[in-house]
C-alpha cells in the first residue's frame, strides 16, 4: 500500500519559499558587490581625470604678451603719406601726369 504524506503542499509551497529566499539572497549580494567594483571604478576614473586636469594646469605656460603695436606716423611722416595720397588721387583722376607725379613725388620725399 501506498502511504500518503501530510503536508505535501505546504511542504512544496515551503520548500520553494525557502530556496526563492536564497536565490534572492544571492542575487542580492551578488548585485552589491557589482555595484560596489563599479563605484570604484568610477572613482578611480575620477581621481585619474582629475589628476591628468591637474598635470595639464600646471604644465600650462602663460600666453606669451602680444607683440607691440606699431608706432604712429609722426607728424612729418602722416603729413608725407598724406601728400603722396593726393599726388596719386589727381595722377588717377588724370589732372598730373606720370611725368609730374614723378617730379612732385621727389620734391615731397626730399622734404
């Protein structure tokens, strides 16, 4: 004859409680553990970002000053560039010819 157990169900619900308990336990741990290696990985990332930043601020030399502006003609030399303007404005317009444009350039570059 065959026996029946008591229980059988509660005794099956009960076992399977028990082993979703460990798997979930596990799981649990397992996760926290991954999730701890990331953190440290991260911040390692971190530090090593930071410190490459660092590095690369004090590698860094100051910008070299920008060259000085040129001088200012002098009064005599805007006076100068201004007449050779005019010459060459009437030579363009056709009032002096090349011949005087010549002559009245030299009278104004010997001063």
């Amino acid at each position: 004859m065959m026996r029946r157990r008591r229980g059988g169900v509660v005794r099956t619900v009960g076992r399977t409680a028990v082993i979703a308990g460990t798997a979930s336990a596990v799981a649990g741990g397992v996760n926290r553990r991954q999730e701890g290696k990331a953190q440290a990985a991260q911040q390692k990332d971190a530090a090593a970002q930071q410190a490459a930043y660092d590095q690369g601020v004090a590698d860094a030399q100051p910008a070299p000053p920008p060259p000085p502006a040129p001088a200012a003609p002098t009064g005599a030399e805007a006076d100068t560039i201004g007449q050779l303007t005019k010459l060459g404005e009437l030579r363009a317009q056709g009032i002096l010819t090349d011949a005087e444009f010549e002559a009245q350039k030299a009278k104004v570059l010997a001063g």
